[in-house]
C-alpha cells in the first residue's frame, strides 16, 4: 500500500514542480519535468503544460495539435477547452476561439471556471468589434455558438444535441459511414419534436445522397432501400433497359421503400430532385458459414438471481434454448450501469479507454475504436440493430457498422414484443440473406422505474406486492431493497423469457444448429435485490452470458469471465479474427489459451467516488476513493482505502494479504493513471 501512495505522492509534486518551473519561465527544467511526466501519466494536465511549453517558444500550432489531441482523450476538461481557447485566440481564429471558450464554461467545475472563460468570451468579442475593419465574427454566429451552453445528451435522438429533428437530414455527408434517419410505421406522421420524439418509430439506414442518376450492376436479386428528402421528386428506375416511373404522389415522404429487383443485370435510378438511396441489399449472397449472428441484450439482468431462483425454474424456455450451448456461471460485468457497460461489451475494452462515462453530456466512440457490428459489416453481413435502449443510439455512435437500425426510446412504448415481433419480419424479410443482428429489451426496467404497464406482471403480481415499500431511487441504479420490487421482478423476467420463446422457435424452425449463434447477456444487475444496499455486489455485477450454436461447445462453466470477454467469443465463434488490442480475452473454455484468475469491475460516474471490485476465486479485492469522481471525470486517489475480504464469510483479511492489496493497488492505478488529478478538495456549485 505504501507502494501506491509513494507514487501518487510523487507525481502530484512533479505536477506541481512543473507548474512551477512553467511560471518562473524556466522552460528548459520544465520541459524536462514534463517528459518525465508523459512517460507514465497522460492526463489533462499533461497536454496542457505541452501546449503552454509549445506556445511560450512560439509554436503556437504544435501547442493547438496537443490540445486537439487532449480533447479526444479528456472530452469534458475545463483546461484543455480553456487553453485552446486561448491560443485560437492568438492566431485570430475567433470562432474557434469562442467555441473553447463556450465548452469551457459548459465544463466549468466551479463558478470561478465559469465566470473566467465568460469573461474571455466577452473580451474576445469586444476586442473583434473593436477592430476599424468589418469584425469577423457575427451576432448570429455568437448566438448560434451559445447553444453549446445548453446542449442535450444523446437521450434526445432522433434529435440531435441542439433539440432539432435529424428526420431526413443525411448525416455524415460523403463519407463511407454516410446514413438517414426517416420515420418508421407512423403512416400520417412525418417528423418529431422535443415533445413527440419517444412516441415514435425511426429507421436509419446506411447509403448517399443522390440527385442524379445512380447506376448498379447485379449478379441477382436485390432491394434497394429509398427515401425522399422533401416532397418533390418523382424517380425513374429502370432495370436492364425497361422503365418505371415512381411519381412524386407513390411514396410517402415519411419512410423507407424497399424497393425489389429480381432480375440482373443493369440498374438505373434518375430522381428529379435530391433522394437517400440505401446501400443495396444483396438476397442471395454467397453463405456464410454462420448464416445468422444474434445478439440479445436483456438490461438489467441479475445471474446472481436467476442462479439462486433457479434459472430453469424462472426462464424455463431461455434455459431449454441455451441448455444445448454455453451458460456462464461466473460472468462479472466491468462496469455496472449502462452507459460505460454497453460500450465495454461492444469495444472489448474497459471504461478507462473508451471514456463512455459521462451520462449529461454527448462524446462519441473515437474512430481508432472498433465496434462489434464493425467486424461483421466488414466481412459482408447485412448487420441490424433493433434498439429502444436510451444509452446506445446513434448519437454516441452506434450507427457504426450497421446497415440498418430500428430505433424507439423504451419509455415511449416499445417493448419486447415489438422488439421480437421485429425481429421475426426482418429475418423473414431478408431469410437467405447473411444476418448480423442485435436487438435491445428494456422491460425489465418496470421494475426500477415503478412502470406498470405490462399486462402478463400486473396479472401475477399479487395485491401485497403492488404497494412499495421504499421510494424510488433518484436513478434505477439507486433504487434500494423492496421485497415487493422482487416479486415483481420475478414476474417480469419470466415475461420476457415468453416472449423470448417466440424467438427461440422462430430460429429452430428456419436454421440449421450450424448455420446460427445465438447470444444472450445483461449489462448489469440489480441493487434492489438484497436488503444491504451495495453497488458492487453479486446481484449487481454478476450477469448471464450465454450461447448456442455453431462452434459453440455446450456446458455449464465456472471460468471466470468479464463482460469484455463477450466480444472476442463472438468473433471466434463466427470464425472471424480476434483483435490483439482489446481487454477482452477468449475464455479457455472456447479454445483460449489461459482462464481469468480474477474479474475487474469499476464504477467512474461524476459524483460519487470511485469504486473498484476484483473478484478471484475465494476472495475479494475492494478500494473506494474518499473524493469524489468530478464533472471532467477525473479521479483523486489521494487517501484511498482497500481491502480484501474471504467471499464465503465476508471477513476482512487485509492482514493475510498484504503483497496482492499491493499488487492489485498496482493493478488499479495503471487502469486510471490518465484519469488522475492532484488536487482533491471537493467541488460544491
């Protein structure tokens, strides 16, 4: 333990002897400092005193690369924003500058901040209005810019951070990645607002912008996704030479038309006006050796529970599918709320490396980060996402990799059923097509949420249990024991095993066992399962991972697995390559090389401390931080407690443990070294 305080001790006074030798202008010790500095700890700090040692020489360009740079590392740090600010104002680029300025005080973590990057703001503008020649910024640029003070996160989508629709506006315009979101199933509705957008349906699809004529050629049938833009435009097809004309009064402006050509040969679309034209789906591709990849993620599902329920007992038809593949006995999530667990499970990296943490504010995968549906969409999938989850929409990114996504936030009304019942069409839709799918059901949220609005669990929850015992959490993570929240939970896990069910004998009935891999996996499970309130419990961190299908072996396993190991099984059950830089690993019992002597799990969210849970076989590693994780996401390690506990009987063995508290102290502080700061006294607004 004095190992890690040594250190933490060591690089908080190296900071601050930067910051010194940075003031003094001693730029020759400083720069020196911070090499030393960058070879272990890239923080926010460190491209701050880059770009100021860059700037104080007069490179005032290298010192704007490094805090370009620090953006995409530390998206929500005053500093970096701060600084950028600062030198886009140096170099006159004043609309750069007032866009730092502005996130600046977006990502104040004081007054103090707040009101210093305000006041740049207006010196930056009086000194641009000042000048004898026209200003170069505008009012209306200002105002415009102003909106980044009151941005939405990404729960909003179908619109974007401004609260405007993205129905029928292309996005990602030229690029390779190009899509269009339109409505889906709303027949009289054509677009969404702040107000309407959860009561509604949206279909986004990959494709280009076209208003002029688009040629293909086919081998054999194909469907050829389109949608209009506006109202206007009629649109001619012709295929190998005979003509049809589509005028403007046959296809709504509200949806996709999937439009058939089953004979080869020549392909011809002329719009009179600007049209989205989808990627063309090929119906008879050349076969995978896994015709259909599914991924079924229920939220919220505790193993911990259904393992002392007995999972048979509880999802009859889940255990009956998956009892002929793999289920996990000891699967841990490393991350136990949603937003930084989906993102694990679909990266295969750890939230220290995504950054996927922040639950107010929009930040993206980085491009260096491949996604799940990556994979197979390089290989020739035709890969869908079927979501109502309101932490995976495409404004954070998952867009990436899939052709087609069927999107309505859950607490509009969108549950299982719909989700499965969708499911079915497309895969009967697109029956000799290679499927790649993932699709998302929230139901269980009810529970949590105090939502009652399914049938099946009203139906079976008894009077006794209606009334609860405890008020609802301030968030479904925070909701706290309530024995009639269990009882409810019940009713709703074997709902969704019903209508799983349907799935399951869809699938049996239309593939053979070696044309298919089936999924099915959780982000987390539940506080309110247990009367000692704990975010790093069983009933919270254990979830169920299982499969079945081709090159799937079958068995019960108690290898110890983490939630990152998810990505690498699915890839090597499909045949496709596994990545080397990822934290996930193939379990052994899927033919990895070695089995997990521990799983990690870390709980980063803005206002609470940090957390850390190791499990190995027999015993338990925990630290807590005293300090809070801030706004920015930084972590303060400074008085840290840790310890170990025997699993069976929840004493504390820190005594007998000392060198592995030291070395998963160690372990700890590699994971978050670039999180760190030094300065720990608490924020209060």
């Amino acid at each position: 333990m004095e190992s890690l305080n040594s250190k933490i001790m060591y690089f908080g006074n190296l900071a601050k002897e930067i910051e010194n030798k940075i003031e003094i202008n001693d730029l020759k010790s400083a720069s020196l400092l911070v090499d030393e500095y960058s070879r272990i700890i890239n923080n926010s700090a460190k491209y701050c005193y880059k770009a100021i040692l860059n700037f104080q020489i007069g490179d005032v360009e290298s010192a704007i690369s490094e805090l370009k740079k620090g953006v995409r590392e530390h998206p929500f740090s005053f500093n970096i924003y701060y600084n950028l600010g600062f030198m886009y104002n140096a170099i006159q680029e004043i609309e750069k500058a007032l866009e730092s300025f502005f996130y600046a005080v977006k990502y104040g973590l004081t007054d103090d901040d707040k009101q210093e990057a305000l006041k740049e703001i207006r010196n930056v503008i009086n000194d641009n209005n000042k000048k004898s020649e026209k200003p170069t910024i505008t009012q209306n640029q200002v105002d415009e810019l102003k909106k980044i003070l009151n941005q939405y996160d990404a729960r909003v989508y179908p619109l974007d951070k401004n609260g405007s629709s993205l129905i029928r506006k292309p996005q990602k315009l030229g690029s390779s990645d190009e899509y269009m979101v339109n409505m889906y199933k709303t027949l009289s509705i054509a677009d969404v607002d702040l107000n309407s957008r959860m009561f509604f349906k949206s279909e986004l699809v990959k494709g280009e912008t076209s208003h002029s004529k688009k040629k293909y050629r086919t081998k054999g049938p194909v469907v050829i996704p389109i949608s209009k833009i506006d109202n206007s435009p009629s649109i001619v097809i012709k295929v190998n030479g005979e003509k049809y004309k589509f005028t403007k009064d046959m296809l709504k402006i509200n949806q996709y038309h999937y439009i058939r050509i089953t004979e080869p040969g020549d392909i011809e679309i002329s719009p009179d006006s600007e049209i989205f034209i989808g990627d063309l789906i090929e119906l008879e591709p050349e076969k995978k050796p896994v015709k259909l990849f599914l991924k079924i993620f229920v939220d919220g599902l505790s193993y911990n529970y259904l393992e002392e329920n007995g999972l048979k007992e509880v999802m009859p038809n889940t255990y009956e599918f998956f009892g002929k593949g793999f289920i996990s006995k000891n699967c841990y999530t490393t991350s136990e709320w949603t937003l930084p667990s989906k993102s694990s499970i679909n990266t295969g990296v750890y939230a220290t490396k995504h950054k996927m943490l922040q639950p107010n504010h929009i930040f993206t995968f980085r491009d260096s980060q491949k996604l799940l549906a990556e994979y197979f969409q390089e290989q020739g999938y035709y890969c869908t996402n079927i979501c109502t989850n309101w932490r995976t929409t495409p404004a954070l990114g998952y867009h990436r990799g899939f052709d087609r996504m069927i999107y309505q936030n859950f607490l509009g009304g969108m549950d299982g059923k719909e989700v499965v019942m969708e499911t079915i069409e497309h895969l009967m839709s697109f029956d000799k097509t290679n499927n790649f799918m993932t699709i998302s059901l929230m139901d269980l949220h009810n529970v949590p949420d105090e939502i009652e609005n399914h049938l099946f669990s009203q139906v079976n929850t008894d009077i006794k249990d209606r009334i609860y015992k405890n008020k609802i959490g301030s968030t479904s993570v925070q909701t706290k024991y309530d024995e009639s929240k269990v009882a409810k939970y019940r009713e709703e896990i074997k709902r969704v095993d019903g209508i799983l069910n349907v799935l399951y004998g869809n699938i049996l009935k239309n593939y053979g066992e070696d044309e298919f891999v089936i999924t099915l996996h959780s982000d987390h499970g539940q506080s309110f399962l247990e009367d000692e309130f704990s975010l790093l419990s069983d009933n919270r961190l254990k979830v169920p991972f299982m499969m079945r299908g081709r090159n799937v072996p079958a068995g019960q396993s108690k290898e110890l697995i983490e939630t990152v190991d998810i990505l690498p099984s699915i890839l090597n059950s499909c045949e496709l390559e596994l990545p080397k830089n990822i934290d996930g690993r193939l379990p052994k019992f899927f033919g990895g090389s070695v089995e997990r002597n521990s799983t990690f799990t870390q709980i980063i969210h803005p206002n609470q401390t940090y957390k850390v849970s190791i499990h190995e076989e027999g015993v338990s590693y925990f630290l807590e931080t005293k300090h809070l994780v801030l706004d920015d996401l930084t972590i303060c390690l400074e008085d840290y407690h840790s310890y170990i506990t025997d699993k069976q009987s929840g004493a504390d063995i820190t005594k007998e443990n000392l060198e592995k508290i030291i070395c998963y102290d160690e372990f700890v502080f590699n994971e978050i070294k670039d999180m760190l700061r030094w300065s720990c006294k608490q924020i209060s607004e």
